[in-house]
C-alpha cells in the first residue's frame, strides 16, 4: 500500500505543480494585458495633455504654424499648468491674431445731432416742401 501511496502522492504533487505552473502562466499574461493597458493609458494622456495644448494655444490666438512651431516650449501636464506656460509664452512670442483692444488711442466717438421733437421735423420738412405746394409763399 505504501508503493499507491507514494504513486498518489506523486501524481498530486504532479497536479499541484501542473496547477501551479498553469497559475503562473495565467499571472504571465495578465501581467502582460496591464503592461499593455498601462502603455494605452499613457498614450491616450499624453494625447489628451497635447490637445490641451494646442486648444489652449488656440484660444490664446496663435496661429497653426506658430502652434506646431512652439508646442514643445509649454510646459506642464494639467490645464492650470498649461495656460500658465502660454501666457509666458505670450510675452515672449505675439500672437499671429492679435486682437488690441479697439479703443486704445481712440477718442470718444461723437453723437448725432439730436431731434428735440416731432413738432421740428414736421416744421423743417414743411418749409422745404411748401414752395411746391403753395407757390405763391
């Protein structure tokens, strides 16, 4: 009974090693699925942080040469970083769009003479109508 029983325990420890080595395998590849997740992950951020930054850039009004052409001097991984690296982009660098504020040197514009009432307009139009109509005044 001793030799069954070191058969027995042979082929256990066969299935145990089988199972073991079935669980490493199982290990091995969910290890490589995360890896290739985590490659997947970091690309679609740093996607999404260069969108963030040409958008910010966009809303700041650069152009799209100028976008491609400084896009590698703004720095930073959130939103507040990046609007903080172009704003001191833009004291370095003007926009190609740049939109000055339209009253700078400009001085107040002047207003129209005004009509005091209705009475008036009836009275000007009527002086200059009335030698047609009554041709003797």
């Amino acid at each position: 009974m001793s030799e069954k029983t070191t058969q027995l325990e042979q082929r256990t420890s066969d299935l145990v090693d089988d199972n073991q080595l079935e669980n490493e395998r199982a290990i091995e590849q969910y290890k490589a699925k995360i890896e290739q997740l985590d490659a997947s992950i970091e690309e679609y951020r740093v996607n999404n942080v260069q969108a963030i930054k040409r958008q910010t850039m966009k809303q700041n009004n650069y152009s799209d040469e100028q976008i491609e052409k400084y896009i590698g001097f703004i720095e930073g991984d959130n939103v507040e970083e990046i609007k903080q690296s172009v704003f001191k982009l833009t004291d370095n660098i003007t926009p190609a769009i740049y939109h000055g504020d339209p009253s700078a040197n400009n001085g107040r514009p002047s207003k129209p003479k005004t009509v005091n009432n209705a009475e008036t307009i009836g009275q000007s139009m009527f002086d200059r109508i009335k030698g047609k109509v009554f041709p003797g005044r």
